[in-house]
C-alpha cells in the first residue's frame, strides 16, 4: 500500500521546519501575483529558502502560479518559471495553458500539477492534461468520495485531494468590496487587504460567517467551515490517492503544526495498524474540533454528499 504525499500550505518559512517535524512531506508556497489564495506570501527569496530546507529533509515544494492571467501578465510568466526551475523547486501549480505553454519553452523539464480549483470533475479531464504535460490533477473540493475513488481508478496521472480546511465558494476578478465601499461613501484601500482578511459575510438565518476579502486576483468568499475526514481516509488511501492536502489559509502557523502532526498519526496508523487507526479516530477528530475556533465548525464537504454543480 502506497503512503500519501502529505501536502501542506504554509504561512512563512518559519513554519516549515516545524511542519517537517509534524510530518508534512510535499509544501505548496508562492506569491499572491501568481498564485490564488495562499496561506502566506512567499517571495522570491522566501521560496529559495523553503526549497532549501525542505529538500535538506526530502520534502517536495511545489509553488502556485494558478491565478486567472491577463494579457499584461504574460510577459512576467517565463522569467518567473526560469527562477522556478533555476532553484529546484519540485512542480509548478497550474490552471492556465500560458503557464503550461511557458514552462514547456523554457524549462521543459519542469513538473506540472494541473489544478483550476472546480473544473477537475472527471477523469477524462484529468487524462485530457496528462497528455498535454501535467504530471497530477488537483480535484474539485464539491466532489463526493464515489466520484474521487472513481477517477483515481481510471486517471493516468497523480491525484491530490484537499482533506483539511477552508474552501473558495466564489471568486470576482472584480473589487466587490471596494466598489462597494465607494458607493457607499467610504474608503476601503484594496492594496494590502489580503494581509488582513478580517471581514465576514454574515448570515443571520443561517447563523453562518463567511470570511471575504480583496486582493490583486479579486473578490474572495470561502466557505463558513472547515472540511475535516481525518476520520474517514481508509477508502482514499486504499485506493492509492497520491496526495492528501491540509489548506492553512487563514490558520495560525500553530494550528497548522497540530493538524498536521494529527494528519500524519492518522495516515501512518492506518497504513501500519488499521485496527488502531479504527480505535483511535474518533480522538483524532476530537483533537481537531477543540483546536477550531468558535465561529467555524467542521464538517466532511462534499464527500459524502450528492455531487451538485
């Protein structure tokens, strides 16, 4: 039985060597420009460092250039990759066919992790960006188990599934808040707001808190809780998943760490003793639950749900 990458999204290079230590074996970093809703901003030098010292311990890192580009972007994507490739990092995370195109002109040998956050519904799709290059495909979140196990059975390229943590539920390249904030009279700078997402939608009837903010990629609203199946992974591993992601995006670098750290118990005990994993994870589940904060619950997402799109 093959163990599952454990797929981390940091919030600065200080996390990563304790995220090591809790057992994370593959890091997604990278910076707001490039890549869509990151747990932390990761420039240049901050990549350098985190290649550096994740693959000091054999741990992978892969850097996001996911965002919805336009034409003015294009021109920065091939000096980009050039640096990507120049320090080792072990894959780029893409969405669109420019970042693809580039890479293949000039750094053909770079790995390709193909992930548009919702469109990656199907196998047929998945296989459909293998051939063109993409070594994994990053599934949509609004899956459920059936249809992942599914794919997996029938994809021809690595398969990475997020198991921990928010989720996008809408995305504007437009400035909602600061278009509205004018007609309001009043004065949201959107510069810099991605360093201080602080603001919910709420909804009183539904007593559900939806945390938004703007950034240089638009308008983003994530769901009001977090998808936690640490408890319900033995199908997954059993069928080979080959990646297993915990989103830290508006997380501590501490709650971080202890997810993590449970994560890595859950998977090791399974694959090693899965009586025990059976015995044990409800308490795993339990760890989590008193670790999240009292306006966001936790909840299995889509996997046990009828898939709805």
């Amino acid at each position: 039985m093959n163990k599952p990458e454990l797929l981390v999204t940091p919030t600065c290079v200080q996390d990563i060597e304790p995220l090591i230590d809790a057992g994370a074996t593959a890091f997604i970093v990278g910076e707001e420009q490039y890549g869509l809703r990151l747990a932390g901003e990761f420039t240049r030098d901050d990549i350098k460092k985190t290649v550096d010292l994740a693959h000091e311990k054999g741990v992978k890192v892969y850097v996001a250039m996911n965002a919805l580009f336009h034409n003015d972007t294009l021109p920065l994507l091939p000096d980009y990759i050039k640096f990507l490739h120049s320090i080792n990092v072990d894959a780029i995370v893409f969405g669109d066919p420019a970042v693809l195109m580039n890479t293949r002109e000039v750094a053909p040998q770079m790995k390709l992790h193909w992930n548009t956050e919702t469109t990656a519904t199907n196998w047929f799709t998945a296989n459909y960006w293998g051939k063109k290059g993409s070594k994994r495909a990053v599934l949509a979140r609004e899956l459920n188990m059936d249809s992942i196990i599914e794919i997996k059975e029938n994809a021809e390229v690595e398969i990475e599934v997020q198991v921990q943590g928010m989720t996008c539920m809408f995305q504007s390249k437009r400035t909602l808040l600061g278009n509205y904030m004018e007609f309001q009279g009043k004065d949201l700078k959107v510069e810099g707001r991605s360093k201080d997402r602080t603001l919910f939608l709420h909804d009183p009837e539904r007593d559900a808190k939806y945390p938004i903010w703007e950034d240089k990629n638009g308008t983003h609203i994530m769901s009001p809780k977090d998808i936690c199946i640490i408890d319900e992974l033995e199908e997954m591993i059993d069928a080979g998943i080959d990646s297993f992601k915990i989103d830290g995006i508006l997380k501590s670098s501490d709650y971080i760490v202890k997810v993590t750290k449970l994560y890595r118990e859950a998977i090791d005990l399974y694959i090693e003793s899965p009586d025990e994993y059976d015995e044990k994870k409800p308490a795993l589940l339990d760890a989590i639950k008193e670790m999240q904060p009292p306006n966001r619950d936790l909840d299995t997402g889509f996997f046990f749900k009828e898939t709805v799109y």
